[in-house]
C-alpha cells in the first residue's frame, strides 16, 4: 500500500504495520519518516533494533534473515532496518526481501523497516518491490522543488509557531528564503531552526530574516536549465552565479542547457513529421516536471528559432571549449550568459 510522507502521522495514530519502505533522495524528509516510525515503533515496544546496511554484491544476506529470526532475551518485540543505499538488491536481495514481505503480516513481533535512495521506473515495477508495496506501507518520498519551496517553508515556521507577513510583504520573505536554500533542504532546515532560536514566536519581518539566513544553496546545472525554460531571467542569473562561484564546469553547464535545446528541436521535427506529441516526448525520454514544460511551449515554438538556437548553443560549446567567435564573448561564463538569457527570453514569448 502506497502513502504520502503527509500522512504518516495520522497512520502512526491508528497503529503499526508490519512493514514499511521509505524511499527518495530527499535526505532529511527520508530521515523525518524514519524517526516517526521508529518512534512509533518504540512506544509499541519495539525496543530491541537491528540494523543491516547492503554494501557491495557481496553482501551476506542471511545476516538478514537471522536478524529477523533473532529474539532477544530482553525485549520481545524487535526493529529490523535495512538499508539499501544503492536500490539494488541484486538477485540472492531481491528473493530475500520478498520473502521478508510475504512473512511480515505473520511475525507481529517484528517490524521490518527497509530505507532505498530514489528508484527508476524499472525498479518500481519489480517484483521484490511490488512484494513491498503488497504487504506493508510504502512512502514516497519526492524533491521539493522550487516552486513548492515558499509553501513548505511556510508550513515548516508555522510549525515552529513563526510566520511571514501576509500578502506581497510574506511573499517576498518565503521567496527570499527559498533563493537561498534551493536545492539543499538540509540546510533549510536548520537555517529555520536557527530563526527558532533567534527570534521569539510570531511574524518574522524581512529584515530579521536577511540578517539570520545564509545563502546556502546548491547550484545545479539542471535546476539552470529549468529555469531557463520557465522563463525566470532573474533566476537563470542568480544560478549562473551560484555555478560560477561554485566552481562548476562550464562544459557541464552548458550541457544541461544544450540538450534541452536539442530534444526542444527534435520533439519539434517529430511533430512536424505528424508523430503526437505523447510518443515523439516519450520517444526523446522527456517526462515528469520537464515534459510539461515541452507541452508548454512547443507548440508556440516555431522550428527556425529552435534551429537558430541549436546553431547558438553549438557556438557556446566551442566557446567552452577554448574556440573564439567574433560574434560572442570570449569568456565561456558570459557565453552561457547570453544564450540563457536568449532562450529564456524566447520561452516568455511564447507562454
């Protein structure tokens, strides 16, 4: 059975499965879901705990199973954690945890709690992973991104019984705060811990929040590219020198803007041929939050301009190189500039 990180409260309340698996990239959201259940875990008398980590493929996997067996001559009730930092269990861990799963609704003294990073599609629909979903709860646990980010701020400070002004004034706090954590929710957390211990209860003003927060973003070259087709100019800038400062690679950079461009221009040819757009996206491996940003524009893009853009981004990734143009900066940084800024400004024409 599948949940969200959302309601695992209210499912802790109604009582315990007998397993359950956590699993994303999402470190500290992962880390949150684990402690409740643990804790839950605990005030059921779950008290004795047992923790397996799979490393490498050689790992012995009937420690697994013997852990499960054991019982301690202390505590009647026991915590089984795995975690699988890869999310491959391999053949001899994928028979294994089925097995656990199919056992857990009939060992009510144990509790099997399996951890994994974020799967792929393939693994997903798996069938050791599918015995996990069948036979206890399962949580996903998904990146909150910067759109979402003012509002999850938000309910994090009312949390701590700290607010934002209303209206333009709090809107303007909540975005502050999200330039500067994006991408490291980590460090979100403990910068609104650190507005908890600064200031009492109650709004927080702009001013206290400047004054308390650090800028302690992660720069990504993909997160680049996302803005890039958001039209977000004030963004793509503040990215480009979060990467500079960072000390990024330009060619990476300018990869993750150059293959939005290019599948932009194929998806565009496939339609062009009469493909429908679904095929021709799946076809190009487009999905999730940047497919929808292609059913968006492609069809106000026209295909000379994605052309022009193909032969621009084909420029920069000269300039990144160590090649000159007459027709554009030298500097590969105020390359990328430009061509960002370029097709940034072409996607806002064409929302």
């Amino acid at each position: 059975m599948q949940s969200s990180p959302t309601q695992l409260a209210a499912h802790l309340q109604r009582g315990l499965k007998a397993l359950y698996t956590v699993h994303g990239d999402e470190a500290l959201l992962v880390q949150e879901a684990a402690d409740a259940i643990r804790a839950a875990a605990r005030a059921q008398g779950f008290v004795e705990r047992s923790v397996c980590t799979v490393s490498g493929a050689h790992f012995d996997w009937s420690a697994v199973l013997a852990a499960g067996r054991s019982q301690s001559l202390f505590a009647e009730r026991q915590l089984l954690e795995l975690r699988i930092p890869s999310g491959k269990p391999g053949k001899e861990g994928a028979a294994v945890l089925q097995q656990l799963a199919a056992a857990a609704p009939h060992h009510p003294d144990l509790l099997t709690l399996v951890l994994l990073p974020r799967l792929d599609a393939t693994t997903l629909k798996s069938p050791w992973f599918a015995a996990l979903e069948q036979h206890g709860l399962t949580l996903r646990i998904d990146a909150v991104e910067r759109a979402q980010l003012p509002a999850w701020i938000a309910q994090r400070l009312r949390l701590q019984g700290q607010h934002v002004p209303s209206g333009e004034a709090g809107q303007l706090c909540l975005g502050f705060l999200a330039d500067r954590v994006e991408g490291n929710l980590l460090a979100a957390h403990q910068e609104l811990q650190k507005l908890a211990l600064l200031y009492p209860a109650g709004e927080l003003g702009f001013e206290q929040i400047e004054r308390a927060v650090l800028d302690v973003a992660r720069h990504d070259p993909f997160k680049l590219a996302e803005a890039v087709l958001d039209a977000q100019p004030l963004r793509v800038q503040r990215l480009l020198d979060g990467l500079q400062a960072d000390g990024s690679a330009a060619v990476l950079v300018h990869w993750a803007l150059a293959e939005d461009i290019r599948a932009l221009w194929r998806v565009k040819n496939e339609l062009a041929q009469g493909k429908p757009l679904p095929l021709a996206l799946r076809e190009q491996r487009v999905w999730g939050g940047r497919e929808k940003r292609f059913e968006r524009l492609l069809p106000r893009l026209g295909l000379a301009q994605l052309e022009r853009w193909l032969l621009d981004a084909h420029t920069v990734d000269g300039i990144v190189k160590g090649l000159r143009h007459p027709d554009w900066p030298a500097h590969p940084w105020q390359a990328l500039e430009r061509l960002a800024q370029q097709v940034a400004q072409g996607c806002a024409l064409a929302r």
